[in-house]
C-alpha cells in the first residue's frame, strides 16, 4: 500500500469516528430536550412530555432514512441499502470522506434535534397521535426539501460560481432551528394556548414541575451542542480541521455562557429575581445564535453574538404573551428569533451578503410555517389536535399514558 493510501484510510477512518462521535453527542440532546421539557411542563403532563420526545426521535429515524435522507441529497446516494424512490441518483464512494451510513446517522439525528423544539411549544394541550402524525410530515418532506436547498444541492447553498445563491448557515440556526420553530408556530396558532393562560389581565403563570431536570436538561443540550457545531466541519483529517473544531468549541461555549449571563442581568434588572428558566433560555438562545457561524468570529464576538440572541429572545418571550401566543418552553422565541438573528449576524465575520442572508431565511421561513400550518389544519379538521378540556384539567398523563410521572404526589389534577 502506498503512502498516499495510507493516509487516505487513516483519514476516512479518523472522519468516520468523529462524525459517528459527534453525532452521538447530538443524539444526547434528545436526552437534554426530553428533560428541559419534563421539567418546565407541569407535573400532569410529564409522562406524555417524555413519551413524545422519545417517539418522535424513533419517528425521525425511520422517516428520515426510508423517505427524508433521498429528498435531501439527492445526487448523494451511494448506498443500495437506502430506498430512492426516484429521487437518488447512483454515485461511486471512491472519494467518499466516510461511509455514507454515517453521513446519514450524523444528519438524521439533526432532523430529530428540528422535531424536538416543535414538542415544547405544543405542550400540555395537543394529542400525543396527532403531534406523532405530523412528525412523519416534519421528518420525512418538510425539513428535508429546505435541507436539499441548503445543505443538499439546492439553489439557495450552492455556491454563487455554481449558480446558487451563497446561503450560509454552517450548523443550523435556520435550517434547524428557525425551521422547528416554523413548525411550531403553525402548530400553537392552530391549537390555541392553555386553559386559563390568559385573561384580561394578562397571562398567568404555569410554573413548570422540576427545575433539578430544566437544569440537567440544559447542561445535556449544551454539552450536546458542541457535537452539533463541531461536528459540522464534517471532517478530522487536517491541521486545519483540527483547529477550526477547537475554535468552534471554544466559541460555542462562550456564546451560551454569555447567553446565559445576559439573561440573568435581564431578569434581576426587571423583575428583580433571577429567573432559572429565563437564565436556561437565554444561554439555548445564545447556543442557537452562534450555530450560524461558530467557525468565524473570535471568542470576543461569540460572546457578543450570544449575548444579542439571548437579548432578542428574552424579550420575544414577553412579546409572544402579549399576543397570547402560548409557547410553555419559549421555543419559538429561543430556536425561532435567536436562529433568525443567527443567520443575519453571519456577514460580520464571513463574505456573505446580507440580503442572501434574509432571502434564505424568508423562503426557510415560509416553506416550514405554510407546509406545516397546511399539514396541522387538515389534521386538526378531520382527526383533531387538542385533548378535550377534561382531560386537559386532569393532565395528558392520565389520558393519553395512563402513567403518572410522580403518582405519590400528583393525585392528577395538579
């Protein structure tokens, strides 16, 4: 074998573990979604809540590999075990950087990570079938189709010489993030806020059961993140890679501690208390914000850029409550807002233009929310999507689990 064989195996090995390893970072936040939501809902629904992030993991998999992962790379298919359906164009894996099993896990565990935020903002009213029903949607075309137009072979992020349109989003902020808010928003706007939420007097408080999990929740997810955002330099087989992961580290976790101290300054200047679950939403907010670029600007400005998304979504919180827009977790404010923010901010520390930079994120926008709210509505007509108001009082454990999470203290009407 001669040297350059050599290290063309020694690479496709070293980028083969190393996606594999980041993709199972980004797999624990499903763990860290699950929990961050257990603990922010109240204890009635907390069953329901892990029941869902567990299936809609297990949907997305499923989804994704028999119909999702063709849609999106399309001219990439190189594995006879994945059906085309028509859509996959045969292609040799000579150059392959890895097998394309593993491209496949590291990017199914991204469409799972879009359908988790969609679960936080629909709970403790939706029905656990009709919130299932959709994930297939979600998972299988919706977030595939703008995946093929960014990260596929689409027009908006193909490179400008190749006649795209130049859309930068290097793990996410949008593409993920911004379009699992999408998908929310169509959902809460059809489904309606919380029994008693709001009233003429404003919205009322819903404290979530458990703040140990929120916390344990938020310290998986940021752990989980720096898979999600080092794991998309997609390669481990140079000096450069090497570096450029280590930048993104450090700048990943600068923008969520700054994210999170913002927001505590925030809470404590205007209400006076230091809120846990505006402090764990200002540094997910912080996290969303830099994914856009967390290769390109220094560590100073990470933690500038987090500190800005943990800003817009502290606020946008406030502002969903006055348009009674119920969101439990914050999740459209958090994915939704800061991934917007996100993707602007990325002409600051890379040649993209801004008005590609809102174009991408406008057709994003619009493709997940009217795809989604069409899926919702014809869900909702003809098979419903809320839990009747008895069942809503007495908690979606009881009626759509039959398990209680906490049965010796619960008595199921708290």
């Amino acid at each position: 074998m001669t040297n350059e064989a050599v290290i063309l195996e020694h690479n496709y090995i070293f980028n083969t573990l190393f996606l594999l390893f980041s993709g199972a970072l980004v797999m624990w936040m499903a763990a860290g979604f699950s929990m961050l939501e257990a603990g922010l809902v109240r204890s009635k629904n907390t069953t329901e809540i892990l029941t869902k992030n567990i299936l809609l993991y297990a949907l997305a998999c499923v989804a994704y590999q028999v119909i999702g992962f063709d849609i999106m790379y399309q001219d990439n298919l190189t594995a006879d075990w994945l059906p085309s359906f028509g859509f996959g164009i045969e292609a040799t894996a000579a150059d392959a950087k890895q097998p394309r099993e593993v491209d496949f896990f590291f990017q199914v565990v991204f469409v799972a990570t879009a359908m988790s935020i969609v679960s936080g903002a629909v709970a403790e009213r939706m029905k656990l079938s009709a919130f299932l029903i959709f994930a297939i949607f979600m998972t299988a075309v919706i977030y595939p189709v703008e995946g093929y137009w960014t990260w596929g072979t689409g027009f908006l992020g193909a490179k400008i010489e190749d006649g795209g349109m130049g859309f930068s989003d290097f793990a996410g902020s949008a593409i993920v993030h911004m379009a699992g808010a999408m998908a929310a928003l169509s959902g809460v706007l059809l489904l309606g806020s919380r029994k008693g939420r709001y009233s003429s007097k404003g919205a009322k408080a819903m404290p979530g059961a458990n703040m140990p999990l929120v916390a344990l929740g938020t310290f998986i997810l940021w752990m989980g993140w720096l898979g999600f955002n080092g794991g998309s330099q997609l390669a481990l087989n140079s000096m450069d890679d090497a570096n450029a992961i280590g930048k993104i580290f450090v700048n990943t976790n600068a923008a969520a501690a700054a994210g999170a101290l913002i927001a505590y300054l925030l809470s404590s200047t205007i209400y006076g208390k230091a809120d846990l679950t505006l402090i764990v939403n200002g540094a997910l907010a912080g996290l969303v914000t830099i994914t856009a670029a967390p290769d390109s600007p220094s560590p100073t400005l990470a933690v500038i850029f987090g500190g800005l998304g943990a800003t817009a979504a502290f606020f946008s919180i406030k502002l969903f409550d006055r348009m009674k827009i119920d969101d439990p977790v914050g999740a459209i404010s958090v994915h939704g807002v800061a991934g917007i923010l996100g993707v602007m901010l990325v002409p600051f520390t890379k040649d993209v233009s801004f008005v590609t930079q809102f174009i991408g994120i406008t057709i994003i926008a619009l493709w997940v929310f009217s795809s989604s709210f069409v899926v919702w509505f014809v869900i909702k007509k003809y098979y419903g999507i809320r839990i009747s108001e008895k069942d809503e009082y007495e908690g979606a454990d009881a009626s759509e689990c039959g398990v209680e999470a906490y049965p010796e203290f619960v008595g199921g009407k708290v």
